[in-house]
C-alpha cells in the first residue's frame, strides 16, 4: 500500500472517530436511542391507574403521553373536556408523584449518560392562554428535573440541552398557540422547558365521517414526507410524531409486513433525521378481544406477533419513540433489537 493510499485511510479513519466521539459526546440526539412511549398512561374514570407504573417497571429510560383538557379552571389529565368525571388526575397529584423517585434518584447520582430518563409527552386536548400559563406555572415547581435549552435571538440556532432527568415534549396543532406562550414570549436568554413539533401532518382521518375516511387513510402512506416536513429542526421544534397510517395502510388487519412498507418506515425516520428532528410513530398494539384492557380498536393489528414485526421494524430503523398500549412487550422488542 502507497502512503498516499495510507495517508487517506488514516484520515477517513481519523473523520470517523472524530464524528462517533462528536456523537457521543452530544448525548440525547435523534437516532441514538429507541423509547418506549406509554400511550395515555393516566387513570381514567377509576380505570387504568396501573399504566404509568407498567411503563416505570418495563424500564429507564422511557417516554409517556399525558392527556391535559381545561375543565372550569383546571388542567386536568383526561382524554378531552367532555371525558370529565370525578376526581380526575393533575399533573400535579398524579404524573409528577409517580416520576418523583426517579427524578431524585438520578440527580443524586448525577450520571447524566442515559438522561433524559422519561420523557413527558404533553397531548393538550384544549389550549386557551389559561391553560397554558398554568401548565407553565406546574413546570416552574420541577425546574431542577427538567431539561432545557436557551431561547437565542435567532430560532433557526438550537442551542444545545442542557441534560435533567426529565424532557417535556408538546404537539403543535394547525392554528394553535403553544409556540407563542412555550418559546415567542420568553426573553432572549430565557429557559425553554417545552419543545415543540413539526406542525401536526393532518386531523385524525380515523375520526373522518366514513366515506371520507379510507379515502384519507389510502392516500397517507404515498403522501410525500419532504413536502410535509419542509423546514428543519429549530430550537423549538425538535420533534415529530406520524401517524403509523403514513407507513402502511392499516385497513387491512390481515396484511403482512411488507418490504414496501419496511423502506417507507426507512425512509420517513431517516429523513426526519436528517432534518434534525427525533422521530416518533403512533399507536401500534396487538391485541385479541379478550386481551383488550381498554384500548382503542384503531390501533389494533389483531395479534401481538402482528404488532411486534412492527415495532422491531421501527426499532431497527431507529424511530426514537414507539407509541403503544403494550408497554412491556415493546420494551422486551426494543432491547433485543439493540
């Protein structure tokens, strides 16, 4: 071998290093973990308070959505206004009580390697500026677990998180305001302590009146990614959560796993990657009708063995979060995907 040949080896495997070490070094980046994502792990109605300590127990580190709705002064943990009942949950007497022993625990112990350790997914069902200030005012009571970044003068400069135990994620709708009260109002220097999304893709086509909705449905997974997710990742909007109908059509519970389907999984998670964003899909479960535990049939495949093709395609095509109901399987997936 010449030492040019030898000279430009050397250096493409200086390039390498450099860059696995740059990763390393930058810690919770898009791509380099696949999590969990507990969907709707709150009690409902006296229901399914055992969720969020199923998705505790299938292991660190994990992400978990919770449901807020603004009900006569409240934000309450409930999946919209019109599901309220008697003693719903708060952030404040339910999810924050859960989390609280995990939070201490790894700031006493300080080793930030695996931080954030959960990840909370905030799905506000109704946002009038009352109900944001007062999510607001909960985060600022828990400001030593969160993780933050700088708010700079130009949004299209992330700045880089400074790493907590905790994470906190919201969805940006079409229309809404969270962007304006999370991250427009703050002060040049000041504490982002929610990040934002990728403008949601579309309105829910499950919740389309019939005739319309296969016809929605049918044409999501040929929708064109790059078009829906023009602008890159800022420092606000660090994430996007798709619909797992962009990837395959679900109509059809007794559809194989396609190879088709496997590469348009590739190809939504690499390019929202490559944009800078984590990438999440939602929900996938498996479940028969006597496995049922309150789950919603829209996100059913129909069988476990259905739904874990499925989650180890996203593993391997390192999705960051895998929304399901079936915490501890997916969990068993993902770690031997790894």
């Amino acid at each position: 071998m010449s030492k040019k040949i030898i000279l430009i080896v050397t250096a493409v495997g200086l390039l390498l290093s450099t860059a696995v070490f740059a990763q390393k070094k930058a810690g919770f980046v898009p791509g380099t973990r696949t999590m969990v994502l507990a969907h709707n792990a709150y009690p409902d109605h006296g229901k399914y308070s055992e969720r969020l300590d199923r998705a505790i127990a299938a292991g660190l580190p994990f992400a978990t959505e919770q449901d807020l709705a603004w009900v006569d002064g409240k934000s309450l943990e409930i999946h919209g206004a019109k599901n309220v009942g008697t003693n719903d949950p708060t952030l404040d007497n339910y999810f924050f009580p859960k989390v609280k022993p995990i939070m201490e625990e790894a700031l006493k112990n300080g080793n930030k390697e695996k931080w954030p350790l959960v990840i909370l997914y905030l799905d506000i069902k109704n946002d009038p500026p009352e109900h944001l200030q007062s999510i607001l005012k909960t985060l600022e009571k828990y400001d030593s677990w969160i993780t933050t970044a700088v708010k700079s003068n130009d949004i299209t400069k992330q700045s880089p998180l400074d790493l907590k135990p905790l994470m906190i994620l919201v969805e940006d709708k079409q229309n809404d305001i969270k962007q304006k009260y999370f991250y427009d109002d703050l002060p040049v220097g000041g504490k982002i302590r929610i990040f934002g999304s990728v403008t949601k893709f579309n309105d829910n086509p499950n919740k389309f009146p019939k005739e319309k909705m296969n016809e929605a449905l049918a044409l999501l997974p040929g929708a064109d990614i790059k078009q829906l997710v023009t602008s890159k990742a800022d420092n606000y909007h660090r994430w996007f959560g798709a619909s797992w109908e962009f990837v395959e059509l679900r109509g059809d519970k007794t559809a194989d796993w396609s190879e088709k389907s496997n590469q348009r999984l590739i190809e939504i998670v690499n390019y929202g990657h490559k944009m800078g964003y984590f990438v999440g899909f939602y929900c996938l479960d498996g479940f028969s009708k006597s496995e049922n535990q309150g789950w919603d049939e829209e996100n059913n495949f129909g069988s476990k063995e259905k739904a874990e093709i499925r989650w180890k395609a996203a593993a391997q095509a390192h999705a960051d979060f895998i929304s399901t109901d079936q915490m501890e399987d997916l969990a068993k997936v993902i770690k031997s995907s790894r």
